[in-house]
C-alpha cells in the first residue's frame, strides 16, 4: 500500500527487471492477472499490478476518477516504488482507459502501450455504448448517480456470475472460488461506488481525449491493440488509427472481453514479441 496522489493504491509487484505495468478492469481487481504474473516476470521484468483508485485494497474517494488523475496515480506509485524509467503500459477495459492517458500525459515514460479490449473515451466508446444502435446498455445505468448501488447491493454475487457469463465467451474462466473473492470486495461499503465512479467520468474522459487528438495529438510510442475474437474484435484497432501512427493490431481467438482469464496463454503469446 503507497499513498500517492492524495489516496493510498494497493497493488502486487513481483520479478526484476524493467518494469511492466498491468492495469485491471471492473468489476475486477489486481487479480485480474494472476495467470500472468509470474509468467511475464519469469521474461525479465519487475511487473506491478495495482488496484485502481477505489477497488480492491486501494482507497474509495469521492472524486478523482477521471482517467488523467488515475494515471496521475500510477505515475506517483511507480515513483515512490523507485521505478522512474520509461515502461512497458499493459491496460484492460478501464484500466486500458487509464494507460491510454498516461500514455497521452507521460509519453517520455512509456516504451511500448498495450491495450486490450475496450473502447477508448473520445475514440469508440461513445458509438459503442448506444444500445440505439445495438451497443452495451450497461454504460449509461453504471454512469447514472445512485441508482446501480441500489440495484447491485446484495446481489453482488448473483451480479458477478450474471456478468461473466454474459461478457466472456468462457464463462468456466471464473470459477465460484474467484468469483467469491471478487463478490467480497464489491460487499465493502464504498466498493460499488469506487466502480460506478470509473463510468462516471468516461464522458469527460472522451471529450478530453478528443480535445489532445483535435490539437494534433499522437501516441507515439509503438501501441498494440488486442480484442477478443468474441467481444470487441478488430474495433480497438480500428477506433486508433488517427492518433496511432504505430498500431499492431491482435485478436484473440475463442476470448470474450476477459482475456487474461479466458485465454492467459494466448495472450501471454502475442504480448511477449511486442513487448520485448
């Protein structure tokens, strides 16, 4: 635990190298990489995975979920763990949205981004998130004040084993074990809230990214872009083209929107070259 940016961040570190940071997505937590873990420090690298502002063991606040302080964040916890170089930037759904401003903010200090699966603010998400136009509902109701907390406390469980099963191609990829844990940490009394406020932000999020491309932003570092076959496809990829010059651009076969946990070693596969 490391207070930075005025909350304290929980996370696991682990291996020696140069770093690679991992960043979750929800209703998730650190845990979200526990395949990988070892598997990516046994490469060569000192790999941190933090909990995001409000979920898992990091602090609930009230504000701050917007995806440039949530890489404001990361960059504080990378520096007090010493890690002051530039580093390799592995994000999934709204942790993909927090690499894609760091990478934005701090493009010095990123060596290679990886984002996985997700609509990035200001470059899909918006068109995604139309259930007009056949896009996922549940962003406007996770985005709407108050009302999800109603809906979800005490039925955190039944949410989660509904959601998986809905959002991953695999739902045996999330074993009652894990899906136990994950319910325990939605049950804590700020825990639904701290996920709802990533959601709450992502309109902001888009029109501040849209205003970095618009004044001629790009990332520019090398920028991998992977979707599950099942879930969000080549979209990703397509969705970056304008402000990433040097895109690669993977799908992973059978994998829903969970890929770490529904396809660890495929994805262990295609970050491995890219990273290196």
């Amino acid at each position: 635990m490391r207070e930075v940016n005025g909350t304290l961040i929980h996370g696991v570190v682990g291996g020696e190298g140069e770093p690679l940071v991992l960043l979750h997505g929800w209703p998730q937590t650190w845990r979200e990489w526990r395949h990988l873990l070892r598997p990516l420090a046994d490469l060569g690298y000192t790999v941190v995975a933090p909990d995001l502002r409000g979920t898992g063991g990091s602090a609930f606040t009230e504000t701050g979920y917007d995806k440039d302080n949530q890489a404001r964040d990361v960059r504080e916890l990378l520096r007090s763990l010493g890690l002051n170089g530039p580093v390799r930037l592995v994000g999934h759904d709204i942790g993909g949205m927090v690499a894609f401003s760091y990478a934005r903010l701090y493009p010095e200090q990123v060596h290679r981004l990886v984002l996985a699966d997700l609509a990035v603010p200001g470059f899909g998400l918006e068109e995604i998130m139309d259930p007009a136009s056949g896009g996922y509902f549940h962003f406007g109701l996770f985005m709407t004040p108050e009302a999800p907390e109603l809906l979800f406390q005490g039925n955190e469980r039944a949410f989660l084993s509904w959601w998986f099963g809905k959002m991953s191609a695999d739902p045996e990829a999330f074993p009652p074990q894990e899906i136990d844990i994950l319910a325990a940490s939605l049950r804590a009394p700020w825990a639904l809230s701290g996920g709802f406020g990533h959601y709450r932000t992502m309109l902001d999020d888009g029109r501040t990214n849209r205003a970095w491309a618009d004044a001629g932003g790009v990332l520019t570092m090398p920028v991998l872009a992977v979707g599950g076959e099942h879930s969000v496809g080549t979209y990703l990829a397509r969705s970056l083209t304008s402000v990433a010059p040097d895109l690669t651009e993977a799908v992973i076969a059978g994998s829903g929107h969970y890929i770490p946990d529904e396809r660890p070693e495929a994805l262990l596969a295609t970050l491995a070259p890219f990273l290196a």
